[in-house]
C-alpha cells in the first residue's frame, strides 16, 4: 500500500468521538467500533479523517464532562457527542444529565470548534414524565447551542434482534454499518464547519 502523502494527513480534520459503549465499540473489534467504521466510510467517500475513540462504556453525561478536558486534546477540530444512554438506563435524574451535557457543549463552544449532537431516547419503561423530560434534552441543547443535531443515535437499530449483540443494547458490526449510513450526511455538515472555522 502507497504511503499516505504528509500534507493529505496534516490536512485531515480530527474528530473526537466523546460517548460510551456505543461509540467505544463494546463487544466489538476495534476496526467495527463507530469510530473506524466512519472513518473507513468518509474515506471512501473522499474526505482524509483522524478519528479519536474517547468513547468509555459505562460512562455517563457526567463521567464525560469530568473528562472532557483530557478526551479532547486541544488541536481537535470536531467534536461527535454521544452521551446519555447510561443515564436513561440508571434513571438519573434528566436535570443532572442536561446539566452535564450543556456544560460539555459550552466547553465545546469555547473552543470555537463545531460539535454534532447525538440525541439518545430513554427506554419507555421509565415512564412517561421521564421519557418526556429526557428526550427533550437533545434538541432543545442543540437548538440552544445551534449544535449539528442528529435525533437518535441508535436510529434504525434499536430493538432489532438483527444489529443487536446477544444482550439487545449494543450494536453488532451489521448494526454499526446502519448506524454510519444513517449519520453520515450530519457527520460531511460537521466537516465542512469544521474546515471553515
């Protein structure tokens, strides 16, 4: 295989992928996790990418903040947020995760780097005031902090026995193909924000 040409990898945009296991790639080989696949995807399709896997699983929208700092080294260029699963999955407060999640888009902001959004759903059987004040949480931050928003993450995937590993949260290969098809045109707005700031 050719080598890469320097100026094509200095002239790659760095896009830290800040989440958990569904960007982690838990369960996974490293080249199925989200983050290579995407990479592999907007390869094929022309743009030269360095992607950054700052996904932990178990993480929460708090563990993330706490974090941000490190997983996200100066010279980023973008910023993928995926965070809040865990969160629904504990039933921790929607107030805390907003919280979190807000402050993590301000520091975002600071930097004067572009961020997209990944909503996330809360499973239906917290009950409807909860699933109600924690699926507003995504939109009205992205609207708030005029985000790139993509509305769920797990788009297409959810709940399919199909791109499922065996315990039916975290997606297999297949699922992940699904869920990179799905954001991508969200992932090239992300770029082409990125290249001209």
């Amino acid at each position: 295989m050719a080598p890469v040409p320097a100026a094509a990898v200095d002239n790659a945009v760095k896009i830290v992928v800040l989440g958990d296991s569904l960007s982690a790639g838990y369960g996974l080989e490293v080249q199925d996790a989200f983050p290579s696949k995407l990479q592999a995807a907007l390869k094929a399709k022309g743009y030269a990418t360095t992607m950054i896997n700052a996904g932990v699983s178990g993480d929460t929208a708090t563990g993330g903040l706490e974090r941000f700092d490190w997983s996200v080294p100066p010279d980023a260029d973008a910023v993928i947020l995926e965070l809040g699963a865990n969160d629904a999955l504990r039933g921790v407060s929607p107030d805390v995760t907003r919280s979190a999640l807000d402050q993590i888009l301000t520091k975002v902001d600071t930097r004067k780097i572009p961020v997209l959004l990944a909503g996330m759903k809360s499973p239906p059987n917290m009950g409807p005031d909860y699933v109600a004040k924690f699926d507003a949480i995504f939109p009205d931050l992205a609207k708030a902090h005029g985000s790139i928003f993509y509305p769920f993450f797990l788009d297409g995937v959810a709940a399919d026995d199909k791109l499922n590993q065996r315990d039916g949260m975290h997606p297999n290969p297949q699922g992940v193909d699904v869920i990179v098809k799905n954001i991508l045109p969200k992932v090239e707005e992300l770029i082409a924000k990125a290249k001209t700031k």
